[in-house]
C-alpha cells in the first residue's frame, strides 16, 4: 500500500483546509485510514481516522472543527479542517492500517498564522 496525501498550505486563523490521502496498491486489506500531525520535539499524534465500516475517532483538540471522511471507491479519505488555530500548525501525514501491517504517507505541512 501507497498512500500520497496533499492539500496542506498556509491559511489565517480561522480558515479552513482540505488534506486528501490517496491509497494505492492492495487497497483492499486496509482497515483503518488516519490522519496524525507532527510537530518539531513532540510525538506524532493521531487527529483523527475512519474504519473501512466508517467508524470514526478524533482528538479532543479537533473535534467539531475537523471531519474526516473516507470514499472507498476512489480509496481516498478527506480531513476537512475547519476554524483552524495557531496549535493546529503541524506537518500532516496519513497512516493506513491493516492485519499486521500499516503504511505511511509523506507530510504535508500545515501552518496556520495568528
């Protein structure tokens, strides 16, 4: 599994942003799709993720400003992040998880301005 996320960028507080994360490869043994964020001397933490029976889990710190949804068809999942705030600056990086395995895309950086 390959995954490619995209979308990240500069935005005022308060604004909004759409990362995608597309999945290619065997896309069919991927059970779970989410999103972490990761910034200089922390811990990668989980925002948010979505099962393949979309399920979906978020950090305290998100939720009701982000959602994260998932097309299977097109083996993308979306993060919208809305009312976006100075913490949220982080580089973004998708994860997919299945039976014994996982994958991880590459960063997009996210950097929101006060």
């Amino acid at each position: 599994v390959q995954l490619q996320a995209s979308g990240g960028g500069l935005v005022q507080a308060g604004g909004s942003l759409r990362l995608s994360c597309a999945a290619s490869g065997i896309t069919s043994r991927i059970n779970t799709i989410g999103w972490y964020r990761q910034v200089p001397g922390k811990q990668r933490e989980l925002v948010a993720a979505i099962s393949n029976g979309g399920s979906t889990n978020y950090a305290d710190s998100v939720k009701a400003r982000f959602t994260i949804s998932r097309d299977n068809a097109k083996n993308t999942v979306s993060l919208q992040m809305n009312s976006l705030k100075p913490d949220d600056t982080a580089v973004y990086y998708c994860n997919a998880r299945w039976f014994q395995g996982n994958a991880w895309g590459q960063g997009t950086l996210v950097t929101v301005s006060s």
